[in-house]
C-alpha cells in the first residue's frame, strides 16, 4: 500500500456488497478504487468447498458477535456469526440464492425508498447474474454471480420435500421467479460445485486500478471540513489514512456500518455525548430498525442404517416459503431443511444422522439495535435484537412450528425417521402443538438467521441514492441500507444493493 497514493473510491469492506461496488466501479479503467478489508484473503477448500462452511463458524474468519440476553430466548445470548475475511459473508454463508417476495419490495417505496420496488431491483439482481439453470424474464446470464442447482441433495432432503407436497403445499422448481410459494430444492451461489463469493464474482486481481487493502481494520471516517477525504485504518498495527478523492463507501455491513459511522461521531447525539464522542451530524436512525429473521428448528433423528456423507452435502439443500395463515398476499415464513441433528445452532457435533427443519419469520416486526460499547474502535459493538419481541412474530413462528409438525408426520418422511417418541424425550420436538408447548421450544431453541439488517436503513439514515443524510461524499451501500427486511435470505439482496450503488456513482 502506498501512503502518498490517493483513491478516487475507497469501499470498507470487501464483503457481499463490497466486492460489488468495487468490481462494477473499477470496470472503469480511468478511475481507481481501494477495497478496504479487515480480514485477510479466503484462500483454501475451507472457502471453496461448500461443505466447509461450517469450520468457520468461531474461527479466526469469523467476528463472532453475539446479542444482549433475549428476553423472548429465555435470556439466551444470540450467537451472530459474520465473516471476516475478503469475500465477508459471502465467504462464509451457505451459498443460497434467494432474492426474497416481489410484495417485499413492492413496501419499500412508501417507507422512503421510491425506485426500490420490485420491478425497479429485478434489473439489479440480473444484471449480476449467471443463471446456469434458468432462462427467463426472471433471470440473467452472463453475469459475474454463478447461481446454479444443488449437486448433491441428500434422500433425507428429497423425503422433506415429498413430505411437504403430502401436507399440501405445492412444488416449486424457482423460488426466484413468478412465484415464491411453495417447497422445493434451492439455487446456490456455485460454480462447478465450488463457493462463488461475491469476490469470486466480482474482484478481478489483475485491474490494475483496483487495489484491495486486506488486514486492515477501519477504525473511523476522517473529515476535512465538511468532506469525508478517508478512512483511518490499523493495519497489522500500523495507523494510517486510505484517503479518497470523490467517495466513501460504507460496506462493513448490518452491525459494522452503524458502528463505524457512530465511532466517527455520525449518529444519535444523545448516545454520542453519552460515550464521549463530538457529534459531527445527529442522525438518529443510526444504528436503530435493526432486524433479523428468527427461527426454530426441529430434529429428528434418522432411521438406524441411514447413512450421509457430510462432504457432499451443502448442508441446507431443500426449504420453501409458505404463508403462515390462510389469504396472505405473500407467503411469510421460509423454512430451511437441513441434515444432521442441528444441536446448539449446528455448532455441536452431529452424533446422530436425522434431519433437522423449520421456519423464521419472514418479514418480523421485532426491532433491535446496534450500539456503541465504548468509543474505544477495537471494541465490538453492542448488539440487541429483541427476536420475537412482537407477540405477532411469536404467533406466526407458532403456526410455522405447526406446519413442521405436520410435515413430519407424513409417510414420506415419517417413514425414514425413528420412533418420534425419541425426539420428543430428548426434547428435540416440541411437547406438543400448545401455544405453551411451542412457546416453551420456541424460547429453548430459537436462533438468529444471520441476516441482520436495517441499521442504515434508506429512508431515515440514507437517501434513495443510498448518500449519507448529512455528509457530502458518503455511501452506504450493504444489507445495512435494507428498510424493511425481505423473505429470504440476504446474499443476494446486498449484491443487488452493491450493483445498484455502483450504479449510481457512474
Ligand atoms: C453462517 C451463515 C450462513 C448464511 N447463509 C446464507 C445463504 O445461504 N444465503 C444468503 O443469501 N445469505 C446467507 N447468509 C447471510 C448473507 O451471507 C449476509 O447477509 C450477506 O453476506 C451480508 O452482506 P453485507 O455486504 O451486508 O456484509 P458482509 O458480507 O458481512 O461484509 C462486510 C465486510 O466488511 C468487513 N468489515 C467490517 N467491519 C470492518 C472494519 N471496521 N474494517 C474493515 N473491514 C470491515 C467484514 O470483514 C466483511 O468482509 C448467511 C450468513 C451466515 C453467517
């Protein structure tokens, strides 16, 4: 890294949107572009090899945040794992590619996002996409982004699906295309069997006008005036500024954009005072309207003599969007399968095959919040994400549990687990379909999704053009600036927010 040296963009954060606004800006030749990274690069089969992905839950790669005790989770701390390597979680996650409910965004531009409907970010998603499968208005080819079918879905995984077509739900080869509803396989972010992270996609080492800066913590935003010219970064101990020239782009994601912006003064200014730190623009939204889908699994122990390998297996093959009553416009569960006994969030060792299956609420009116700790940067933010805190997420989780149920007692599936009165003994199941039952399982086993958002939210802390409220030259552009979280998974959305800030800078 050269000192003198100016950039015309610097992004913090070479995460999902990361590597998006970097690799679309620096497609330009005449500009240059500095990829800031705090983690190093995702070399290896622990990054490539899909079944891996579970090796870098608490490992160096990983931030490791956890919640405040939950009041609505038996006051169980929240684990909220979140890459920290180049790729962010996009190097970590389990690679499903899930853009979520048309009516989904069809709600953003009334809450302050006007060209974030459905039809608006359709472009978005397909301008990045190389669909391997799929040919249609929903979809593009061609796109740096590989989606492409599972390899290896697993019988047990196949069964879930047959069980949930006996229960009445209907199948669906495309959860990415006219309609979400239904049970089915999921598309997944690889290329020939491979991760394709968003630095796969879109990072390309031999541009010579982008320079990716990795291992290098970013500690604030440094300001002359009213400008923000760079960022202050410790790099393998060493300080120093990254300055640009035009613009900086926030990507540090759900928990770290809100906690960069407040260590730079950037935020509520009670809080700010209160921590010590000069208020340079009172943004109350900073750090608020933080969400995150919350979800129970069941698990259900396989038959003696089911036998699964492990390597092969993406771990989450098969799930479905079904909605939690009967006339909703849109469905607003999503349940995920996966195999294995998924004990203590999947971090404990699977002793027993099984399958394990359940629903998150998809679009939850639970609000929480991302905090300063201290005003000391190396400290890691304070995080609380009242899962479940509104009864109407609680009741929709409690109908999605009964749905579960119902899914595991058909032949197709109920025929390949073992005695059901063995889940239930170890309490693997709930104790029965009670709201008291299901709330008890529910405050029990409950755990985050991983798909924290809304801290920045567009709207409140950022202009539709995704600008920082208050400051000149200063972007936002990661799952963070997300209004109102979507039914599905987040990838794909902060590579959409990624493309779409590129976009606008051009
Ligand atoms: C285990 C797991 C499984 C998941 N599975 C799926 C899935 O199957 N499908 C799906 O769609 N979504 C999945 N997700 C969620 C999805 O991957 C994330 O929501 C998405 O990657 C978020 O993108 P982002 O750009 O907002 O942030 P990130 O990708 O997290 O990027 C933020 C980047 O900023 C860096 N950074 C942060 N602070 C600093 C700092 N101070 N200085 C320098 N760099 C910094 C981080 O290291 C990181 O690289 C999963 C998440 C996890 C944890």
């Amino acid at each position: 890294m050269d000192e003198r040296k100016s950039y015309d963009y610097v992004i913090v954060g070479a995460g999902s949107a990361g590597c998006a606004v970097a690799g679309r800006l620096s497609e330009d030749p005449e500009v240059s572009v500095a990829l800031v990274e705090a983690g190093p690069p995702a070399d290896g089969d622990l990054f490539d090899l899909p079944a891996r992905f579970a090796r870098q839950l608490k490992s160096f790669y990983d931030w490791d945040f956890q919640s405040e005790p939950e009041p609505q989770l038996g006051g169980r701390r929240a684990y909220l794992p979140r890459g920290r390597v180049v790729g962010g979680t996009s190097s970590m996650n389990t690679m499903l590619y899930v853009r979520g409910n048309r009516v989904d965004y069809d709600r953003w531009p009334a809450l302050g996002a006007p060209g974030w409907a459905y039809e608006d970010v359709l472009a978005d998603f397909k301008r990045s996409e190389d669909n391997r499968t799929f040919e249609d208005e929903f979809h593009g080819s061609g796109g740096p982004l590989t989606v492409s079918d599972c390899r290896n879905v697993d019988p047990l995984l196949e069964a879930w699906v047959d069980a949930a077509v006996e229960a009445g739900h209907q199948r669906n080869a495309d959860f990415n295309g006219a309609e979400q509803e239904g049970v089915g396989i999921f598309q997944v972010t690889q290329r020939d069997g491979r991760r394709c992270s968003s630095s796969r996609a879109f990072l390309d080492p031999r541009r010579p006008n982008l320079e990716l800066i990795h291992s290098a913590l970013a500690l604030g935003l440094v300001f002359e005036g009213d400008r923000c010219v760079g960022i202050e970064v410790d790099r393998v101990g060493e300080r120093r500024t990254i300055r640009c020239e035009r613009e900086l782009v926030l990507s540090a994601g759900a928990y770290q954009s809100p906690h960069l912006l407040l260590l730079s003064g950037i935020g509520p200014a009670d809080q700010l005072r209160a921590a010590g730190i000069a208020v340079r623009v009172d943004l109350p939204g900073v750090g608020e309207n933080l969400m995150d889908h919350a979800g129970s699994f069941l698990a259900l122990p396989a038959k003696e003599g089911y036998e699964h390998d492990p390597d092969a297996s993406d771990w989450t093959e098969v799930g479905g969007f079904l909605p939690s009553a009967p006339g909703l416009e849109a469905p607003d569960l999503q349940f995920h399968a996966a195999i294995g006994l998924n004990l203590d969030e999947g971090l404990g060792p699977s002793t027993r095959a099984g399958v394990s299956f359940g629903p998150y609420v998809g679009r939850p009116d639970s609000r929480g919040w991302v905090r300063l700790r201290t005003s000391e940067p190396y400290a890691k933010p304070r995080i609380a994400h009242n899962f479940l805190a509104a009864e109407a997420d609680r009741a929709k989780l409690r109908s999605g549990l009964r749905l579960a149920l119902e899914i595991a007692r058909r032949p197709a599936l109920a025929e390949r687990l073992a005695d059901p009165a063995e889940a239930l003994r170890s309490g693997l199941v709930p104790a029965d379909e009670s709201d008291a039952a299901l709330d008890q399982f529910i405050r029990r086993t409950a755990f985050a999704f991983y798909h924290p958002s809304g801290t920045c939210a567009i709207g409140s802390v950022v202009d539709p053009d995704l600008r920082l409220r208050g400051v000149e030259n200063v972007r936002v552009a990661d799952a963070s600036v997300i209004p109102e979280l979507m039914t599905g998974n987040t990838n794909a959305p902060a590579i959409m927010i990624g493309e779409r800030a590129a976009l606008e800078m051009r």
